[in-house]
C-alpha cells in the first residue's frame, strides 16, 4: 500500500502515544521514522514500530527518559541515554555538542545505552544544519550478533553503523550514513517480507556459504549471518565502531559479558567540528564546491545517469517520496497493524487515520 506523509505519521505517533509514550515524544519519534522512509532507508522507517511496541511493553525501552549527563571536561561530554527513546535522547545529546563545538572549536559526545538510534545520518544532518562537520562512530547491542567477523563462521556483530557529514551553505550537506555490513538489518528485513532477495556478498547461510535469501536471518531455523562490506575493509571500520562507539561511548560491546535483553540499543562516540576553527571558512567553502562540483562533472559509466555525491540518494528520494507517498508492503503493515492492536488500538481506529 501506498501512503502519504501526513496520515503515516499519525498513524505512527497515534501507536507510540497508545503503547506508552508521551506525545510529543511520540511525535518526535514518529517523524523520525517517517524522515528515514521519505529519504529512501525503509530499514529505518516505520517498520521499525512493532520493534518499538515491543520493547516499550516489555519495559526494555523507558519513553519518558532524557539523556544523563554523566561526565563534563568541557569539550568532551558523556551522556547515559537511559534507555531513552533514541531520537529524543540521541538530539538532546547533539544539542550540548553542538553549543560546546561552538565554543571550544570541536567537541566530543560520548551517548550510551540509548535505544535505537535509527537513521544515523538525521544525527549528522542537525549537525551540519548548525554548521559543524560531524563523524559518529555506532555500535548496536541488546540483542544476540547477527554478523560474522571477517573469516569467521560464528556471530559476533550487529550491523555498527559509520557516519560524517559535511555541511553545505546552500543546505545541499555531504551525508555519508552507512551499515558496515554489506546492506543494514531492516533491509534485509524488508527484503524478508517482500520475498525478495538481498544483494550478492550480503549473507551467508547456516554452512557459511554466501546466499541471497533472507529467511536464513529472519525465519525460525535460517542459522544464516550478514557480512561486513568490503571484505577486511568494511569488517575493520565494523571493530572501530564496535571499539570507538561501544567500549568507549557507552562501555557497552557485544562481548557476551553484557546483557542481550532483546531490545536493539545503540552506544554513539560523535566528534563534532567547527570549520570555521580551523581556517578560513569561506576559502573552505569554496574548495568543498570547488571539489563537488568537480566529481559531478564526472563521465557517467554505461548505464548511470549522473555521478552522485553521499546525500544525493537521499534528496532524490526525499523529493519522489514527498510527492509519490511512501509504498509499505504488505506484510510489514500487518506487523504495523498488529502492533497496534497490542497497544490497544483496534484495525478500525488505524483505518480511520488513513
């Protein structure tokens, strides 16, 4: 089905308000979800509410909590997200980042046990609408690995997300947001319930021979695992954010000393800058468009339109989505539906907001 902004976002702050969020929260959180399906991260998006409703009825996410300030040096702050929702505690966080990056030229925000983050590159926007470059360094935890390390056969990983943004005057900010897996979880999860089948060098199957069918991660017996990108290279940056983000930003790793209590949590190391500390900032302005404008003058290779830059995809699809509606699939509303109805809403109040 096919569904506008306006109406999904409702629908999505209506379930959240119902399960136990307050609803500015829930607002907040909704439109965070819907951000990230406009923008093409359908893995981020609204399927990820019955996650939410779970966890929220399961008391391993606290709605109502805001981020702990819990260690100030000045230009290095570390938080404690309470198990927070993660939008709200994760902008709290860039917040005092962002006013400390301003004073002292660069900042460091340590964000741990936060729950789920979602979209990463929406933490790295808000940076950059401020003016600031950022680089986030995520590591996912809560619940048992789904990735194997680089020549293994076993679990050790979630999907460690790697961010930085770099941002434009005219708004147009260089976004690099990625898994370092080869496609994000939730996308090998929308795959799943599409029935369609995930790119090449994505998963392996239960003998750790590589597959493209989902249902060795998502069906009850699949015994399959995801794979880092880009062999050694991806599965390198994977440890850093599991190192950077984990142990340092929320002393919190996949190391099965820690708890895996079946809610997805997020521990994020940001370092945050200001341009304009370094140097001169129109001459860095310049250089940046200079650069860009530079790659977009590329030759385009048989079969690709145009050369894009990180944030392109995102501002196409931003753009088709906001017109078009956004396209859920049929088995991912159904989860949506009946998370719903274990909030309390029944399938008639959720057709009544569409």
């Amino acid at each position: 089905m096919r569904i506008d902004q306006k109406p999904l976002t409702q629908i999505a702050t209506t379930i959240l308000h119902k399960a136990g969020a307050e609803l500015e929260r829930a607002r907040a959180v909704a439109e965070h979800l819907v951000i990230a399906n406009l923008k093409g991260h359908d893995s981020h998006g609204v399927g990820m509410i019955p996650s939410y409703v779970k966890s929220m009825m399961s008391d391993l996410i606290h709605p109502q909590n805001d981020a702990l300030l819990t260690r100030d040096s000045g230009a290095v702050l570390s938080f404690d997200g309470n198990l927070g929702f993660g939008r709200v505690v994760g902008i709290q966080a860039m917040d005092q980042g962002i006013e400390r990056a301003k004073s002292h030229g660069i900042s460091c925000v340590a964000l741990g046990n936060a729950a789920h983050l979602g979209r990463i590159g929406a933490f790295a926007e808000h940076c950059a609408e401020a003016g600031l470059i950022s680089t986030h360094y995520v590591n996912v935890v809560g619940h048992d690995p789904m990735v194997v390390a680089y020549g293994g056969r076993d679990r050790r990983f979630i999907t460690n997300p790697f961010c930085c943004a770099v941002p434009r005057t005219d708004g147009n900010h260089v976004v690099l947001d990625m898994a370092t897996t080869t496609v994000a979880a939730g996308k090998v999860r929308v795959a799943y319930m599409k029935g369609e089948p995930v790119p090449e060098h994505s998963l392996v199957d239960r003998n750790g021979l590589e597959t493209t069918d989902a249902s060795v991660i998502f069906s009850k017996d699949g015994g399959g695992a995801m794979q880092p990108f880009g062999l050694h290279k991806g599965y390198g940056l994977m440890v850093m954010c599991e190192l950077l983000g984990g142990a340092l930003g929320g002393n919190f790793t996949m190391q099965p000393g820690n708890q895996r209590a079946g809610a997805t949590l997020n521990n994020m190391l940001s370092i945050i800058l200001d341009p304009s500390a370094v140097g001169d900032l129109a001459a860095y302005d310049a250089e940046v468009t200079a650069m860009i404008d530079y790659i977009y003058a590329s030759k385009a290779a048989e079969g690709v339109e145009k050369v894009l830059i990180p944030g392109d995809p995102e501002r196409q699809s931003l753009a088709a989505r906001s017109t078009n509606g956004i396209d859920i699939d049929d088995n991912s509303w159904q989860d949506i539906t009946n998370a719903a109805n274990a909030a309390g809403l029944s399938t008639d109040d959720i057709k009544a907001l569409l």
